[in-house]
C-alpha cells in the first residue's frame, strides 16, 4: 500500500511542485487549497491523488478533511504543512488589524490545526508515526522591509516546528521545517522587475527552480522515521540573503 501525504496549498507554486514530486515517488497525496480548479490542474486527472477543498484557516473545515483522511485511508503518513499568504508591503503603521490576523489565521492558526490533527492521527494509526515538514521560509531567519505578519508567523512556524519535534519523540513523529528563499513561481514573479531592499534601494533578485524545493521536500520525506532534517534552508545562490544589504 502506497505511503499516505496531505500537501497543503497545493493548488500553485511550492504546493503544487511538491504534490506532484511525491506522487511520482508513488505516494496517495490528497491535495488542499481554497481553489478547486487549481487543485484540478495539480492532480491532471491522474489516479492517486485525492482533491480535498479545504480553508486550512478555518477548524471545522480542518476537522472534516481529517475525518475524511482517516475514513478513507485509516493513517497519514506525511504532512506538508505548507498553505501561506502574506499582507500588503506597507509601512507597518498602516498595516490594518484585518491583513494581520488574515495572515496569522492562514500561515499559523492553519498551521496548527493541520498539524494538530496530523499529529493525533499519526499518534493511534498502526503502525504508529509519521512525519510533519512546516514551510517556514527564509523570513524565520531574516525579514524583509514592511513584512512584519509575514515575517512573525513564519519565525513562530520555527517554535511550532521545534516544539513539535519534541513532542512527537514518544510517538514516532518526526517534524521538521523547510525556509525557502527565492523559488520560482507565480508568488515571486515581481522579483524579475525588482524588490525593496533594506538600504532603501529596489533591485532584481536571482531566482531558482522550483523543483529544487520539490526535491528537498522529497529527501526530507524518505528519511526512515528514525533521522530527521530539523532545519533546511534552500535558496536561490545569488539572492541578498547572506551579507549586508
């Protein structure tokens, strides 16, 4: 029997590379987002995976695609805690209460939830365990200008992550977190024309394959349950991440 994955997010961009690099590596993956139809475009009608509509931020929408899980395929063996958004790039003074906790519902309360049930699945499933990888981002080590929801709930993925590495020892559960820099994908196409820099300055920024992302996912997937990458950070080469800016 194929290994069981919940990728969320998975109707573009990281979601979708890492859905499909685990279905070819012969996983079930059901897949989850708000929109139908791109979730559609991710699975292309191939057998294997499993279309879940679901707004991560939302816990009787995460209590419902859980049961489903567990009544369909009894256990989850990955979880790709990976469904962000970010605010508008303002100055944080006129950052308004709606975009900030629009943000922290998606990236963290999501995160929790989606990671809270996975957790207690993985915990009673037989056999026992599984694997959570969160998408933090390189904003958990480093912000960017006028990105402060952004920023704050990626460098509390960080804390979830390690918290949850801790406690899933008893159980079998393995976590461990991805920060990202710079892939290529609809997110991060204004780089080609410029980003705000922090000397004040707009400049292009190098990108890089996605499926690099989707690769690293996959080798932090098939670790048997017994090691674990408790931090990776993959990142376009030429991007303004090391050094002063």
């Amino acid at each position: 029997m194929s290994k069981i994955a919940l990728v969320t997010g998975a109707g573009s961009g990281i979601g979708r590379a890492v859905a499909r690099a685990l279905h070819r590596d012969g996983y079930t993956v059901i897949l989850t987002g708000r929109r139908v139809a791109e979730l559609e475009r991710t699975a292309r009608g191939e057998p294997g995976f499993l279309i879940a509509p679901t707004d991560v931020s939302d816990p009787a929408a995460v209590e419902l695609l859980f049961e489903k899980i567990e009544s369909t395929y009894r256990r989850l063996d990955l979880l790709f805690n990976n469904a962000g958004i970010s605010a508008p790039g303002v100055p944080f003074d006129e950052l308004t209460w709606d975009q900030w906790k629009a943000v922290v519902d998606v990236n963290l309360h999501g995160a929790f939830l989606c990671a809270n049930y996975a957790f207690g699945l993985m915990k009673r499933q037989s056999p026992r365990g599984g694997r959570i990888i969160n998408n933090g981002s390189i904003s958990a080590q480093t912000p960017r200008p006028n990105s402060a929801p952004y920023t704050a709930t990626k460098h509390a993925i960080t804390g979830l992550t390690k918290s949850l590495a801790l406690d899933g020892r008893a159980f079998d559960i393995a976590c461990g977190q991805i920060d990202i820099g710079n892939a290529a994908t609809e997110m991060t196409e204004r780089m080609t024309t410029g980003m705000p820099q922090a000397d004040g300055s707009t400049k292009v920024e190098a990108r890089m394959n996605v499926e690099h992302v989707a690769d690293a996912v996959l080798y932090m997937a098939r670790l048997p349950l017994e090691a674990n990458v408790l931090t990776m950070t993959v990142m376009a080469t030429k991007m303004p991440l090391v050094g002063r800016g």
